[in-house]
C-alpha cells in the first residue's frame, strides 16, 4: 500500500518540530505551520495531485481537514492534553483513509511505495516513539529525546540493512554517549532501543515480506 499522503502529514506535524510546541502556536505561528504542512504533503504527492481532477480534490480535502485539526488543537490544548491526542490521532487516520482512496493514483507516482514505506518507518522509529514518551510515557511535552532519535535511526537504518553488527555498534555508542554527557541514568535508555528495534524488525518484515 502507497502511504504518500499519510507521510506529508506525519513529515508536517512531526518531523523537525516539537509537536507539543505546536499545540501552543497563535497568530503567524499557526499560519506558518500550517503552510508548511500543505508544503509537506505536497513534497510527496505533488505529481499525483496535480495529474488528475481526483488528485487535487483530495489533496485539497486533506489539506483542509489538517489545518482546521491545526486550529482544534491549539483551541483545546489548555482544556486538555487528551482531547488534543484524539484530534491528533483523528488526523492521521484521515490521511490513512485519504491514502485508500487514492491508491491507484499513488501506484504512479514517482516516488515507490516501497521508498514511501522505507520513509514512513524512518518517522515512526524516530520521532514516532519521541511522541509517545512526550504524551504518555513519562508524558515530558519538553523532552528533546535527540540522542534517543539519532540511535533508532541508526538502528533502523542498519538493521534494514542486515548490518547486525552495526546495529550493536549503535546501541553501545549511544550508552556510551549517555554516560558521558547525560550521566543521570534514566528509564528512557532501555526503552530507546529497544523500541528502535521492535519497529525496525516490523517494518524489515513488512518491507520484505
């Protein structure tokens, strides 16, 4: 299955910002994010959407419900932090169904399915688990969680790779690297990678099968 659609929005809301920041976002703020949203999810189906009649309806749908999910979840994030994880939940299976829809348009796209995918597991192995440890475990919207990134990363990228060795290479790198600069032990170290692996043993499956 063709996850272009669903990738633009995850890239927009995920990748390279603090998604709790987000929440927080007024005036030109909130514009910005969302311009850069539609920018987003155009960077992965643009040959798509601007093919067909279909294509730019639904990028202009998807487009729409993003940015009105954009303003509920800065409307309800102080009344609270739950009612914005199902806004935020509501819009990745919006642009799941979006993606559905529109399969035979993304079959020719010239980005593969399998290159989309391959991407898709790089978001979800990095800041996918940042999310989770932002709003439900330890639930520290201010978590940075660079190091934790960076290890899965590697982890994804090797062992997508068959490269095991280089997968443990990565793990002790990085415990080392908490050693000696964070140095106050914390349970995230061990939940890290092993998280990393999980997905990325997931997604090699899913990607090989």
């Amino acid at each position: 299955m063709a996850f272009h659609f669903l990738l633009g929005h995850i890239v927009a809301d995920h990748a390279f910002t603090n998604n709790a920041k987000i929440r927080k976002y007024s005036g030109s703020k909130l514009v910005g994010h969302i311009l850069w949203s539609i920018l987003a999810i155009l960077a992965f189906t643009f040959d798509v959407v601007f093919s067909s009649t279909k294509g730019m309806i639904l990028f202009l749908v998807l487009a729409f419900v993003h940015a009105v999910l954009d303003i509920l979840r800065v409307k309800y994030y102080p009344v609270s932090r739950r009612i914005v994880d199902v806004i935020e939940a509501a819009g990745i299976g919006f642009a799941f169904l979006i993606n559905g829809i529109s399969l035979k348009l993304l079959a020719n796209s010239y980005l593969s399915a399998e290159f989309v995918f391959y991407l898709l597991g790089m978001s979800t192995v990095s800041v996918g688990v940042t999310y989770f440890f932002r709003n439900f475990y330890p639930g520290n919207e201010n978590l940075a969680d660079v190091d934790g990134i960076s290890e899965r990363l590697a982890i994804y990228i090797f062992l997508l790779a068959s490269k095991p060795f280089y997968v443990f290479i990565s793990i002790v790198v990085a415990l080392i690297y908490r050693l000696l600069f964070v140095k106050k032990v914390d349970h995230t170290w061990w939940i890290s990678p092993m998280s990393g692996i999980i997905i990325s043993i997931i997604w090699r499956m899913a990607l090989y099968r």
